[in-house]
C-alpha cells in the first residue's frame, strides 16, 4: 500500500496525520504510520540499536533480506539446524535411525505437525486467531516439506524470532498461504525499530517458544514456566538474579547454530558435541557434596542418581502442567478462546523416577501400538536401568493421554486440530486427518492409552529444598513415593524379609524402624563389604 493510500483510509477513518515536507515525502515509513493508529503509541522517526544504521532500506515484509546482506553464512548455519528443520540426527536414539525429528512423528500433545502446520482460526467469539505448530517455528511460514528441508529457503528464515526482544509477529492469509508478518500494533514500535535493535539470544527469546509448548505457557515440558523470565532464588538457583543469573546459552552451548542438549523425548540430537550436564565446564565435580555431614553417603548417591533428581523436588510450582490429555472426552475452551482435547492440568507435581543412559526410544508413526505391562503405549521415554552402567536415577513428567488407534491396524491417527480447534468436532478431526495420510478406517476408530516419560531439568532449588533422605527411604508400612521395586531394587526372594533373606534369623529388632534400612545397609555394605547382588537381582557397578 503506498503511503497516500494508507494517508487515505486513515483519514477516512476519521483519524488525523500530520508531517512537516509534501505528501509525497511523509517523514514516516508505512510501518510507523500504523503506529498511529493504536492509542497511546507514538511514531518514532529515529531509530536505535545496534544495527540502527543498517536497516534504512529494510522492507517490513522481507526483514531476512536485510540480514542476509552480512549474514549469509549464519542464515545456512541455522536453516540447516534442528531448530529450522525440526529435525536432525538420531544419535541419541535406540530405535530410530537417520533423520528424525518433530516433524514425522506422531505425538501426545498436538499429535501431528506435519499438516497441522500454519493458520488463522477462528474462535467461538468469531475472532481470528494465529494457530498451527509453526507459530513457534523460526521460519516465516513456509511449510517443510522435502525440498525445503534438503534445501533450506534462506529468505524463509525469521532472524528477529531470536534476536530482537521487541520483535512479535502474526499470521497474514495476504496472498493465499498462511505466512507471518510482523505485529506492529502488538509490538509497539515498527518493524525496522524491532530490526535495529538486536542481539545475541538471551532468556526471553527462548522462553517466548519453549514456554508455550503443547498449547499454552508450561503445558507441555512441566518445568519451563513463565516464571524463569526472572525466577527467585528459591525457584532456580541457576537462573535467578540473586543466584548464577543463568541464560539458557549458559548451559545449552551453540555453535553454528546448534545448540546443544537433548531431552529425554526429543527425537533429535542437534550439537552432539556438546551434551549439557552438571560437570560440563568444571561447574560442579562427580563428587559435588562438600559441606555436609552425610559426604560420603550423599557423593556415593550421585554415582548413580542425577542431580536435579534431589535438588527439583515437584515441578510445575509457578504454573500448572498438563498431566493428561484425553481425545476421548468433550473439548474445553482455552485462554485463546478455541476448542482444545480435554487437558487435566496439575501443579506442584511430584516427579516419576527411572534410569535413563542418554539415549531413549520412540513410538515411529504408523507403527501398531505396544502396551506395556501398564497397558500403556510408550510414545516416549529414556533407557537405561539398574544394572546398566551408564544410567543414572533421573526425574521425569509421566504425561498420560488417551489418542485415537486404528482397531485393525493398531496405528496411532493423526488429527486435523484446526477442525477440533474451531468445531470441537473431534470425530471430522480424526475422518480428515487420517484421508489426509491416504489412510482408511474400515472398522472405525477407538483410542488408546498412551504416555510420555519428560526428563526434568529446570527449577534446581536451593540445597535447603533438597529432597532428605527420609523422603526416599521411608519406613515400613509408610507410603513410598519411590517405587524402588520397579526401578530394580527387589529383593531376590520377595517372599523373604531382608533380615531372614537364607543368612541368618531376623534380628531386625534391634533397630527402630525408622533406623532399619540405614543400619542393614551399613552392616552389610559398609562393614562387611557385601556386594548388592547378595540380596538383590543387581550389583554394585
């Protein structure tokens, strides 16, 4: 639209403009004269920033043009990152190979991305409203197929997504795809003013995706909440202002765009060379207790228990998660105001526990669905175990659902969401989004129950929250938040005692209950030097 033009309607639509020079030469860009019309937001002429000098020329709706003028080599770094591709390799994976990634794969959450990708919504208000997975995607709309993730389009990619703090965008239908442009009236400055002024990725860029993950702020990973903007201390020691004041760059080290660290169910693995843990950069040692009574004992736990297992005692402290996700049952409306599945939401959750070596495995899409002795199919989650050297106790988000299954087949469906978002009709949903596949569904659908085993690994709290060993290690006839028997610990013989385990009577007496597991063990372990697999089906690695 030409500047006349837009003087134009602004006029018609009753509001004033005025500029020193000839209409023909306004002192204004296009996107500063939108400003004008938001109340209480001024037009600034001047711009500031680091690369206030370099974007005079920038069109509004082709910022990466700009960038790409100095950044050519940075643009293919990333268009070749996981980040873009929302894929990458599989190393970190026990039973897929090659490229594998978000895209692909079926999940629990918002179950398909790769045709639930880009668009605008209407709500129940009749409002129209951005929706689809790219909303956090770092592209400027375009969707991923094959070519484009062998052949990033570099033009395609959104640099201010991580480098402008100020930068926001929306989805336009201008043109007839779904595409974003840049959200002048929720910004508050213009869409160059956003471009002069940028930098390096800090808190805000990484929290304003990962927080909305799953559908809205912590829903899916549990533990990246809103409130690591600027948490207390008593929150994250790390991250907090008065403790480490953390980025996420701090820990999560990049190099030509990939950054590293993986969880326990991302498909991906994008920096391999630099895995993110607790000794990384000499920050703590394998040994870390140091001021404490229980020393040896406590460093002899972290051989085989992670960190954040004792020191991230609940997640979901600030601000609920979703525990359970149900296609099943009848859509509620969300804070967008669309129809979205049925969500159990908690807070101040107590984690899972198991063994995790690094790697995990994955329900593949299109695969049939194997219940564990649970019942439940595992869309994701860590391996390891007991008697696996490698692994380490760490904690975990157990996220149930129940997803609709192909009863002939056994195939986890995908959903069109835009059909559930804005109908609530979940049965078209799924009609769609299975033609959409080239699949058919003979015998109907049902649904399955399903979960997803997240590592958790944000909100380290200060020493003083830390889990005590009672917490654990309860005594008899107490309720036990750790389910030692699943996780390995069994006796040989369950039907014994520990004391009358084939060696001798029970003596057990002599301690009170609450002294009993530490004074067998010390007895047994640190006296006489017994190993493990004495009573128990492991030993001591």
């Amino acid at each position: 639209m030409s500047r006349q033009a837009l003087y134009l309607l602004l006029t018609l639509a009753g509001i004033s403009l005025s500029w020193s020079g000839a209409m023909a030469t306004p002192a204004l860009a296009v996107d500063d004269l939108l400003l004008l019309t938001v109340p209480g937001i001024a037009a600034a002429t001047h711009l500031t920033g680091s690369h206030a000098a370099r974007v005079g020329g920038l069109d509004p709706n082709n910022i990466t043009a700009t960038c790409l003028k100095c950044h050519q080599t940075q643009a293919a770094a990333m268009g070749a990152s996981a980040h873009y591709r929302w894929r990458g390799d599989a190393g970190g994976v026990s039973n897929l190979t090659g490229d594998v990634g978000k895209l692909g794969g079926i999940n629990d959450y918002c179950i398909y991305p790769d045709f639930n990708w880009l668009a605008k919504l209407t709500n129940v208000d009749g409002k129209a409203v951005d929706g689809g997975c790219a909303a956090c995607h770092v592209g400027k709309g375009k969707k991923l197929d094959t070519a484009e993730l062998a052949n990033p389009t570099l033009t395609n990619i959104d640099c201010l997504m991580c480098h402008s703090v100020k930068y926001k965008r929306t989805v336009s239908l201008e043109g007839g795809t779904a595409h974003f442009v840049p959200d002048v009236a929720a910004m508050g400055v213009s869409a160059k003013q956003a471009a002069a002024d940028i930098g390096k990725p800090g808190r805000d860029a990484c929290l304003r995706c990962h927080v909305k993950s799953g559908g809205g702020n912590n829903n899916k990973r549990g533990d990246i909440e809103p409130i690591l903007t600027n948490p207390p201390f008593t929150h994250d020691v790390h991250m907090s202002a008065d403790g480490q004041k953390f980025t996420c760059a701090t820990c999560h080290k990049t190099s030509s765009h990939r950054i590293g660290g993986r969880g326990t169910d991302l498909r991906e693995v994008d920096n391999p060379a630099q895995p993110v843990s607790c000794t990384m950069g000499g920050c703590h040692t394998a040994t870390p207790h140091t001021n404490t009574a229980n020393l040896s004992r406590l460093n002899k736990h972290a051989e085989k228990v992670a960190c954040q297992t004792c020191h991230i005692p609940t997640f979901a402290s600030a601000t609920p998660t979703d525990m359970f996700r149900d296609y099943s049952n009848t859509p509620q409306v969300n804070a967008a105001r669309l129809y979205e599945p049925w969500i159990q939401f908690q807070s101040n959750v107590t984690p899972t526990y198991g063994w995790s070596n690094g790697t995990s495995t994955f329900y593949k899409f299109g695969d049939p669905v194997a219940p564990q002795a649970n019942g439940r199919t595992l869309m994701a989650g860590p391996v390891g175990g007991v008697n696996d050297k490698p692994s380490k106790l760490i904690p975990l988000k157990r996220h149930l659902a129940k997803q609709p299954v192909d009863p002939a087949t056994g195939r986890l469906l995908p959903l069109k969401m835009g059909i559930l978002f804005q109908t609530a009709d979940v049965n078209q949903a799924i009609l769609q989004g299975v033609a959409a596949v080239g699949w058919t569904l003979p015998n109907g659908y049902q649904f399955a129950d399903t979960e997803r085993l997240q590592g958790i690994y944000h909100g380290v709290r200060p020493r003083t929250q830390a889990l005590a060993c009672a917490t654990c290690h309860v005594a008899p006839g107490q309720p036990k938040p750790v389910d030692f028997t699943t996780l390995g610990y069994a006796l040989k013989n369950p039907n014994l005692s520990t004391c009358s385990s084939g060696c001798h009577g029970d003596n057990s007496g002599e301690w009170t209950a609450t002294e009993r597991f530490t004074k067998v063990h010390s007895k047994h372990v640190t006296d006489r030097k017994y190993d493990c697999s004495k009573c128990h089906n492991f030993t001591r690695l």
